[in-house]
C-alpha cells in the first residue's frame, strides 16, 4: 500500500524526518518528534556510531538506522532533516541536504567559517528547501514576550543591550581538553549573538571585542582552552551589546538577555525552575533549572514544531504560517550570529577589537526569509 494511501482524506501526511546525529542534542530532538510534535514522524537516523542510533531507535520505538547520512539523504520517504552532527560536519550536510531536496533544521553553528556556510546557504537558495537553523531561545516564553514588547517599540530606541549564558557545571569541566578551540565563541555565544541580534533587529553588528580566559580550567589556559568569555558589541544603529559566557555555573543554567532603550527595558530569563518559592527560617529559596532541556523543554519543541509546520506548508503547498514577530531564524541569522564568533575569535588573536563582516551580498535576503 502506497505511504499516503494510510492516511484518510483531510488528514495531512506527517512530516518524515531523518535524524543525523543522535547524541545529546539529536537524541533530544528526536524524543521531541517522536513524542511531542504532532504532525510529524521520526521516520530514520543515521549516525557513524550505530549502537547510539540504534538504542535511540529502540526507545522511540521507531526509524531506520544507517551509519550513513547519504542514506538518508537518498530516501524518497523522508522529508526534512534535523542535522545534529559535531559542528565541524554541519555545512557539508546542509549542502548535501538541499541538494537531495531535503529541507534542513540544522542545529548551531550552521559551518564554522564563512567560506563553507555561504556554499551551503547557496545549495539552500539553489534547491528552494527551507532552512532553519537552532536558536532556540527564541522560542523560549519570555524571550517571544520580551521580543513582542520590543517589537510593539516598549523599549524605545536600543541603546544598551545584554545577553549571557551560564551552563551548568561543578567548578571542573569534563573532557575539557577534548573541547574543539574556540568553542566558547562558535557554540556557546553565538546563541547570544542571535539573541542580541533577534532583539536589535534592523541593525548589523559592525564590530566586536572579546575578552576570554580559562578561568574554571585555569591548568588548560596553556592549551588554548576557553572557559569564561566577555563581548562588547557594536551595532550599526549605535547601540552598544555585552555577550558574556562561563562554561560553570554552580547554581545551574542561567541565561538571561535585556534591552534597555531610550523609553525602558524589557528582560527575559527565567531564573527559577517553577515560580514556587520556599520561605523558611533560613530564608527564601527556591529550585533553579539545571539543564539546558529543563529550562529549554518547551522552546525546543516548539522550534521543531515551527519547522515541520514550514515543511509541511512548503510539502503541500499551503501558505507559510504567520506570527506577529520576527520568528523563524534562517539562513542570514545563521550566517550573521556565525560572522560575529568569527570576529570574536580575532579580536582574541590581536588582543583588540575586530570588524564583523558585512552580510554577504547574496545572503542578505533569502527567499522566503521575512527580514
Ligand atoms: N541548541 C542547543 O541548545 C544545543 C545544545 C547542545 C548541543 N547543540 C549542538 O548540537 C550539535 C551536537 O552536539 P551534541 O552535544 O549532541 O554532540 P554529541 O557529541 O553528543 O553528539 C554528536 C553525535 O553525532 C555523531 N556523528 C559524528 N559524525 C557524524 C556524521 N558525519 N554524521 C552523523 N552523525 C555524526 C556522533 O557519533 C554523536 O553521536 C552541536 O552542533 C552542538 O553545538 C545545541
């Protein structure tokens, strides 16, 4: 029986996603399809570790298994892929992906240098395929709130603008010196980045200067390590951003981002894990998020939500849906937030402030993209 007769007239099909990648991030990902995000079916992973996408598979009671993402790539049944790789893989599994017609999520950094990223955004606009790329803090409650007020213009003119993040971690850091160079900047920040950009939007960061040592793991400092990092950024738009981030919060995961205009200030970031509070006679306490998938649960679902909802329209030909703001982050977000890591690795090199690229011509609009 063909695939799409199993499904009654008026019903869509479900979107059918191949994994790639099934560690952290992409076993994630997958239990969120499998089980949260409706209209869509884990339908295959592939991963060069099979046993890791096997007992994935197995949990999920679902999907195919490959050691190779090509197999995916070259399965009519699927859809779209959720490229959750080691970074270093990313923009030559876009490239491959839209080549194949297959609409891409691919988790952040989308490449990590300009070079590969504009080959692999040109294979998206080529094939026609949507992309979107993992700033998932858009997604988070507060941060959509805060980007609404921002948007309806509560915060006046930016003039001051504030991102960090503080994963969680003991005061040691595990396999340290196994963590790629310059992650801090390329994987960690660049989720700021996108922030500060999400919530300055209109305006290009023209210049940055990092700061960054290895504070948690000083005995790696010799190797290059980075651990602890500070960013000023400048806009076109004259405003001014601080991007800071530390690889070992003791109280867990913090991330917190802020505008300040000249009408106010809008603040998102949720620093308790509920809103109970626990008043005793010691004083006040109350539980913090730990993890990245507690405090993000919700915005990691609903970014995947939003993309099988884009796959699916672009699939059955339906209108794209629409939202208030600025949603979506796409193909010159990914490239923008990847521009500014890269300066911020300079800046580091020469000790002093560093220019961030200018969008390229090519990705300064991207079909489909709304800003
Ligand atoms: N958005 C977020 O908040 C967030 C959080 C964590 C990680 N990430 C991102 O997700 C990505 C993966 O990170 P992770 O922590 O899950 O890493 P991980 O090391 O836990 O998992 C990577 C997996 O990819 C597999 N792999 C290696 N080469 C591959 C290839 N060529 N094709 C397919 N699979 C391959 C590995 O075997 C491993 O199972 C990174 O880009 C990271 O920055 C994003």
């Amino acid at each position: 029986m063909a695939y799409i007769t199993q499904h009654s007239a008026g019903v869509p099909a479900p979107v059918r996603i191949g994994l790639i990648g099934s560690g952290w991030m992409g076993a994630f990902h997958a239990d969120s399809i499998a089980r949260r995000v409706p209209g869509a079916v884990l339908a295959a992973i592939a991963d060069p570790n099979v046993e890791s996408a096997e007992a994935l598979a197995r949990s999920l009671g679902a999907a195919k298994v490959t050691p190779n993402a090509e197999d995916i790539l070259a399965d009519p049944e699927i859809d779209a892929v959720i490229i959750a790789s080691p970074a270093r893989f990313h923009s030559s599994l876009i490239a491959q992906a839209a080549a194949a017609g297959k609409h891409v999520f691919c988790e952040k950094p989308a490449g990590q240098g300009l070079e590969e990223l504009d080959a692999a955004l040109a294979a998206v606009q080529a094939s026609g395929v949507h992309f979107q790329v993992g700033f998932n803090r858009r997604y988070a409650e507060d941060f959509l709130a805060a980007k609404k007020d921002l948007s309806a213009g509560v915060a006046g003119t930016p003039q001051l603008l504030r991102s960090l993040t503080r994963d969680p971690g003991n005061g040691s850091i595990p396999n340290a010196a196994r963590v790629p160079a310059w992650t801090i900047f390329l994987e960690t920040l660049i989720h700021d980045f996108d922030t500060l950009n999400w919530f300055n939007e209109g305006a290009e960061p023209v210049e940055v200067y990092a700061v960054a040592d290895a504070l948690v793991e000083p005995g790696l400092r010799d190797q290059g390590f980075l651990d602890t990092a500070v960013v000023t950024i400048r806009y076109s738009n004259g405003a001014i951003a601080v991007a800071e981030a530390n690889f070992s919060a003791l109280y867990g995961y913090d991330i917190r981002g802020e505008v300040f205009g000249s009408k106010g200030m809008v603040q998102a970031g949720r620093a308790t894990e509920t809103a109970a509070r626990r008043f005793t006679s010691e004083g006040m306490s109350a539980d913090t998020p730990r993890l990245n998938v507690e405090l993000f649960r919700q915005a990691y679902t609903d970014e995947l939500a939003d993309f099988a909802a884009a796959v699916r329209a672009r699939r059955d030909g339906l209108p794209p849906s629409s939202s208030d703001v600025t949603l979506t982050p796409g193909a010159s977000d990914a490239r923008r937030a990847l521009a500014m890591a890269l300066a911020c690795i300079e800046s580091v090199k020469h000790g002093a402030p560093a220019p961030v690229p200018a969008p390229a011509a090519s990705t300064v609009a991207y079909a489909g993209e709304k800003s």
